[in-house]
C-alpha cells in the first residue's frame, strides 16, 4: 500500500517514468494499477481532453504536432495518445505516430505515448480513459486522443474527449459514407485536411449537407460542428482550429452552467458502465479458464456434442444463478 | 489477468536516410507479436532516449548504414545511464565492420545484427533476451 501512495506521490509531481510504467500497467491489465487509479481520480478532471480521429493517412498526426507546437506557444503543457491498431493475427503493432511529433520529445511539457488497440474483449475504452486520467493527474493542461476512426470500439474512445474533432481529406468519395453511418454523430467540428487538392469545396459541402440533415440535433441554439479547411502540413488552418475548439469549450462550459463539465452525469454513467462490463467479462473469462470449463466447451463443440448456443447457456447460467444468489463469481 | 508484452522500439540515429532495413525489422518484430515504436528518421540520441522512456519500452534496435554508429550507439546507452534507465536493452543493426562489434559490446550493445542476419533468428534472439522489465 506504502509503494502505491508512493506511485500516486510520483505521477502528481509529474515522474516521467512512473506515468509510462503506469500506463503500461493500465494496457497489460495489472490488478494492482486500480489501487493507483483509484487514488489518482481526485486528482483529475481538470484537463481538457481532444479526441482527433479519421482514416488512415488523413494527417491526424501531422495535425497533431502542430496543436501540440500551438499550446507550446501558449505556455500549456500536452499530453498526447496515439492508438494504433494491434494486428489481429499476431497480436503485435507497429506504432508510428511518433514519427510526425518527434520534434517535442525533448520538451518536458510534452509527453506522447503509442497505445495499441489489443482489441481482447474490447477494454480499449476503458484502458484510454486511465490513461488519460493519468495524464491529468500529471498536470497536463491539453490531452490529444488520436485514433484511427473505424469501429464502435474507437468511436467510443473518441466519446471520451470534451471536443472531438474529425479528419477527412478530398476525394475519399465513399469514406464519407462510412463516417456518415458511425461517426458523424460524434465529430463536434470537421476538418477537410489536404485542401490543395482537388475536390476539397466538394467534400466540404457533402459534409455541410450531412451536418444540415441532422438540423434537429442542432436546433435550440446547441453547437453546430463548424466545417474547416486545412493544410496541416503547412500549418494553415491550424489556428482556426484551436479557436473552434476554444468556442466548443466555451459553449460546454455554459451548457454545464459552471459545474465540472468534464464529469458530467452522461460521462460518468459512460464510465461506470464500461468499468462495469470490462470488470465482468474478465472475471468471467479468467473463471472459465481457469477452471477449464471454457476449454472444455469448445472440445464439446468441436466434438459435435453440442450447439454453440447451448454450451455458452452451460458456461453463463450456472455463474449467473450463483451471481443472483449472491455469491460472488 | 494481467497480459505483458513487449514493447520495443527501433530508431535511426543520425544523419542517415535509409530506413527500409528499419522497417523491415519493425514487421518482422510486429509479426512476432511485439508492439513497436517506429521514431523515423533522423533522431538525435537524446530524441531517442527520451521516446524510449515515455514509451515505456524493454529494448530499442538502432539501424545504422551511413557510419556513425560508434558514437551514436555508445551516445545512447550513455544517456540511459544518466536516465537511470540502463534496463532497457540496446541492439543495434545494419552497416557495422566487423571490428567495430566488440568495442560497442563492450560499451554495452548486447548484440550486433550485421547484413544477411535473419529475421527470424533476431526475432528468436529478443526472444531469449529481452524481457519485460519489472521496474
């Protein structure tokens, strides 16, 4: 317990390593590390967190470089996650959004880390949200979520950030389909990066008219997700960016009329709700294995013996009932 | 259940702008079932140093073919030191004259992984001595 407060001591006072070990704790899903996160939580909520999300190759890193080189200027600190997809075939990631942010890692005010997604049971979200929870409790004054936009999985991680921001480029034609179904709903302002080329004031308005149709959603004066030009590369239109992102910051802080909008009701519930779900699936799943119970139902099944659908009854009910009965599982 | 992998990082010192042996190296580690970092070209020792600690990672491989290796690979496990960070593991690959290996390994390169090596053995060779560090 004495080795964890001293963990606690060490990420407030801003420890380099102890925030990467943390983290990787938190990813590895060490029992332990809830102690840490638990005692960590008073100390956040004061970040302000930017989800930056869109397929790959839009320019979310480049992008991010120039925010972080921006809140530099403004003498704020930044902490940055960069999530990359794990391969579903060996487990492994290759992690390179580093390579456009290289310039800041000798700044102190900048820490970046590559999370990959490991996709076991879901458990991104959550294990994100700690992160960035350690990053807050280490005073960083701006937290950039980048993740590749594809998947509920992902979608929900965006959800974490106070401001998500949501990067195409002209002439992806049907990406703009694909960000219609999942994650239009979740973009509080757009960014068309890449603008020189052709087809930009195309993509611009396929954008504007999406927006539009969802006029609803937007009526009573609520935020309305600005749609912006950019060539980030060049960093023009960066600016416009972050004052956008200033506005929806302040239209939050009026909406939340002074309380913590950070820790809203809706956000909590979110929370608590995938704590809850990741919590329960893994100790099922490690109960099951660790009984053999899980083996042995995939032999049954192999075997022909039984149906899919039945062995998952044979697998759940029995924990369940104890479950109800009281009993923990 | 706690899940630890590796994590490993693969840079390029200096002032040397190949990187396909690089990338090559990040695969083949990916493939294994490793997460690597890939940093680009160009990185400073200190660049490197510092990645490496907020990455948290076990072992970085430093590429290099254009000949500075003998001063940005010993650079760079003496700022680790300085880090107290000497538990992560330093490889190194690429264009390196055999006489060279012994004075970087007695700096503190563990292995030195020369043209024709294959990847398979590298993979194997991270395998046995890379672990995942307890602190």
């Amino acid at each position: 317990m004495k080795l964890m407060s001293h963990a606690v001591e060490k990420v407030i006072a801003g420890d380099i390593r102890t925030v990467a070990r943390l983290i990787r704790d938190i990813d590895d899903k060490v029992p332990e590390v809830r102690e840490t996160l638990k005692a960590l939580y008073a100390y956040t909520g004061r970040a302000y967190v930017i989800g930056i999300t869109g397929a790959p190759g839009v320019g979310k890193s480049t992008l991010v470089d120039q925010m972080i080189g921006r809140f530099r200027k403004e003498g704020k600190t930044v902490g940055v996650l960069a999530v990359d997809p794990t391969s579903p075939f060996s487990g492994g990631a290759i992690l390179g959004d580093r390579i456009r942010m290289q310039r800041h890692s000798l700044d102190e005010g900048v820490f970046i880390r590559s999370l990959a997604t490991r996709g076991h049971f879901g458990g991104l979200t959550q294990s994100t949200r700690s992160a960035i929870d350690v990053l807050d409790a280490m005073g960083k004054d701006y937290i950039i979520v980048e993740t590749v936009g594809v998947g509920q999985d992902e979608v929900d991680v965006v959800k974490t950030a106070q401001t998500t921001v949501i990067v195409v480029i002209p002439g992806m034609g049907d990406d703009i389909q694909a960000i219609k179904a999942g994650i239009l709903e979740v973009g509080d302002i757009f960014v068309v990066n890449k603008a020189d080329r052709e087809g930009a004031d195309k993509t611009l308005s396929e954008l504007r008219s999406m927006i539009d149709m969802n006029q609803n959603k937007y009526d009573q004066g609520k935020w309305k997700p600005p749609i912006l030009k950019m060539e980030a590369v060049f960093d023009k239109g960066v600016s416009e960016l972050l004052e956008e992102i200033g506005r929806h910051r302040e239209c939050l802080l009026k909406s939340a009329g002074g309380a913590n909008f950070r820790k809203t009701k809706e956000k909590i519930r979110e929370e608590l709700t995938e704590l809850v779900k990741d919590r329960l699936i893994q100790e099922v799943f490690d109960h099951l294995r660790d009984s053999g119970e899980f083996e042995k139902a995939v032999e049954t099944v192999l075997a022909g013996e039984v149906d899919p659908y039945t062995a998952c009854d044979h697998l759940v009910f029995p924990n369940l009932s104890l479950l109800r009965n009281g009993r923990p599982l | 259940m706690t899940d630890r992998r590796l994590r490993l990082m693969v840079a390029k010192p200096g002032l040397d702008g190949h990187d396909r042996g690089a990338r090559i190296i990040a695969r083949a580690f990916r493939d294994a079932g490793f997460e690597v970092v890939y940093t680009g070209l160009h990185q400073t020792p200190e660049e490197i140093v510092q990645a490496a600690i907020q990455e948290d990672v076990d072992m970085i491989g430093l590429s290099s073919l254009a000949g500075g290796h003998m001063y940005l690979f010993r650079r760079v496990i003496e700022l680790l030191k300085e880090q107290g960070a000497d538990g992560i593991v330093v490889c190194g690959g690429g264009i390196i004259p055999d006489d060279h290996i012994p004075e970087l390994k007695k700096a503190g390169v563990r292995e030195i992984f020369t043209p024709g090596s294959k990847l398979e053995d590298i993979v194997v060779w991270v395998k046995e001595n890379v672990k995942v560090r307890t602190g």
